[in-house]
C-alpha cells in the first residue's frame, strides 16, 4: 500500500467535470488498496455529499476556499509543508504546485496530470521549467503528447484517457421504468445530451439539429446540464415541447437519465483546439457503460477511443448532417444493437480502478 496525496486546485463546492474526474480517480485509488488523501477547497465530506450524493471513504484536507487561483496554489504548497513527510507520492492537476514540490522537494515523486496544453506564457514557462523534475507526466490524451517531442526532456510520458465507474452506470433498469422515475414521456423517442453548455462541446449543434428533423413530433430532445441562467435562455430560443432541459444534476443521477434515453449525443465542436485535440470526454466513456448507442462529432479526440465499431460519426458543427444520422440510427435497428453491444464491450477496459493500477505501475516503475 502506498500513502497518495492528490492536491487539486478547485472550489469542490462549485461542480463541474474536473472535480468528477478526481473524486473518481479518489475512488479508484481507494479500491485497490491506497492509502489515498485529496487534499483540496471546500472537499469535507459534508459538502462532497450535499453536493454530489457521495459517501467518501477515502480520506480528505480541506482548505478554506479563495477566488485568485494563482494564489490558491500557493496556498496548497504551503499546507504541503508542514504534511510533506507523510505521503509517499505526489499526484496534481495544479502545474504551479507541481513545480514547487519538484523544485523544492527533488526526492518526492510528483506526478503531474497534463489535459490540456495552456497557451499562456506562464504555464508554458513553469512546465518547461518542472520537467527534468517532475516523476511522470500523465496525459488524457496521446496529442499532448506531440508537445514535448523534441523541444524538452521528461523522464516519461504516459497517456492513459478518462474512465467510467460500470457499476454506477450499467444499472439494471429498463427504459421504461427509468422514464417513469424521471417523469419523461413514455411514448416518445428520446435523444439525449448530458453536460456542460460551454460552447466547445457542442450543444448548440445538438439543439439546432432538431429542426431538421422529419419526425419531430415523435421525438424529444433532452438536454441534462448548464445552470438556471444558460437555460431560461435556450428556452427562449428553442420554444418547442419537444425540447426539454434540465438544470444540473449530479453525475450519481446521470445514469438514470442514459438509461432512460434511445440515443445519446456527443455534439463536441470543431471550431476549438482542446474538443479536437486534448479532450477525453467523460461522458464518452458514461455513454458507452450506459449500453445504449451513440452519436457523436468525427473528431481526432474521440476516435483515440472509439471507432465506427462503437459509435456513429457526424460531421462536427453540422447540424443537418446530425438529424440525418438520428434518423438513420433510429431506421436500422441492427446498426443500434452493434453499436450499444460494441461499446459496452470496449469500455470494460477503461474503469478508474484499472486507470489507478496503471498510475500505480507508474510510481513504482523506477528509472
């Protein structure tokens, strides 16, 4: 058993993916045997469980929150000191305290978590700055990975993509009773998006679609995320019956709403660098465990995962061209079992306990 630190530099209290992502990882960490500590803002076990309908049993630090995250992360450097005998490794999201403990602590494995290259000059110094320092370097998506080829030096590189809980996710319900405990249409059909409506993944290309549509009338478009704000606007926008949308829900209610739908969409952009290149949608891998089939935007970012075996592609940021492949998908009866069976099948090999034993192998690989 090995004693963790993961140090994330967020508000736990404000949800959003990345703090999915590291409760998971938490969690994997925890169920093969760690010893794990996440040591974090607003992350006490009273506010992870009123905000995300979790029971946490792996062990946290929780810091009182600040707006500045530059500051944030000297904050977490400086709780570090007075802990840093207690743990064996070091794992962060946060470049900045990656760099300090590296720098500082050139004995303490300090494993960083790369998801997205960041432009600004900063971030470019510090990590140039840290790599001939930090253990390892794991990366969500292999592009990344072209960033270091040849300019810099790193001990290693390893690229291991977002996973999926299956136990949350393959539930044992049917359709119709999942729509019966959510209260949706029993006679409909029902294509569904879940996430956040930042414009990079996509929604309004989902939203738009729907016009196009030949049977519209017998098909519902649900759409799960965004805030009250976000979405007193669309409904100003879409004003159709057939387009609903819920507010945000914790992702412990998300699978309810996967296995109650026909179709899942990932609607991603094209028009934005990290939905091409250094995105590992959650979701994909939730939509896949959810055993129902997927349609989804032909980007590079999603074919590291999947192929036409597992999902049908449309052509990102083409709105008609997604309503043709739902009413296609929704006409081939075949084509929706292979789909949802294949990517099932697939999505066994990536769990966050799996994902834990291959950043474990990591550590204890030496040099």
């Amino acid at each position: 058993m090995s004693k963790i630190l993961y140090v994330h530099n967020a508000d736990f209290s404000k949800p959003c993916a990345n703090r999915i992502q590291v409760l998971n990882m938490c969690r994997g960490f925890k169920k093969i045997g760690q010893d794990i500590t996440l040591m974090s803002f607003n992350n006490d076990k009273n506010t992870l469980k009123r905000i995300y309908n979790e029971d946490i049993d792996f062990n946290v630090i929780s810091l009182k929150p600040f707006v500045n995250y530059y500051f944030r992360s000297f904050i977490l450097f400086l709780k570090f000191l007075s802990i840093k005998n207690k743990y064996d490794y070091i794992y962060t999201r946060d470049l900045i305290f990656a760099f300090l403990v590296s720098k500082f602590f050139k004995n303490k494995k300090v494993i960083y978590e790369l998801h997205e290259i960041n432009k600004r000059k900063i971030w470019i110094f510090l990590l140039k700055n840290c790599l001939n320092t930090l253990y390892s370097v794991v990366t969500v998506n292999p592009n990344n990975i072209k960033f270091f080829e040849g300019n810099h030096h790193i001990s290693r590189i390893v690229f291991l993509p977002n996973a999926v809980d299956l136990q949350r996710f393959d539930i044992n319900i049917s359709k119709k009773d999942a729509r019966e405990k959510l209260n949706l249409p029993k006679d409909k059909t029902l294509i569904t998006y879940t996430g956040s409506l930042q414009n990079w993944k996509g929604y309004g290309t989902f939203l738009k679609s729907y016009k196009y549509l030949k049977n519209k009338e017998n098909i519902i478009y649900l759409t799960v995320g965004g805030n009250n704000e976000q979405i007193k606007v669309l409904k100003e926008k879409y004003k159709s019956d057939n387009i609903v949308f819920i507010p945000y829900v914790e992702n412990s209610k998300i699978p309810l709403f996967l296995k109650a739908s026909d179709i899942l969409v990932i609607p991603n952009s094209a028009k934005y660098e990290i939905s091409v290149k250094y995105t590992s949608p959650l979701k994909l891998f939730e939509y896949m465990a959810s055993r129902r089939p997927i349609i989804a935007s032909d980007l590079p970012s999603i074919r590291e995962i999947v192929s036409e075996e597992e999902v049908l592609f449309f052509k990102p940021d083409n709105e008609k061209d997604l309503a043709e492949k739902i009413e296609y998908l929704l006409n081939n009866k075949d084509l929706i079992e292979k789909l949802a069976k294949n990517a099932f099948e697939k999505v066994k090999n990536y769990t966050w306990e799996e994902r834990a034993k291959r950043i474990i192998e990591v550590f204890e690989d030496e040099i």
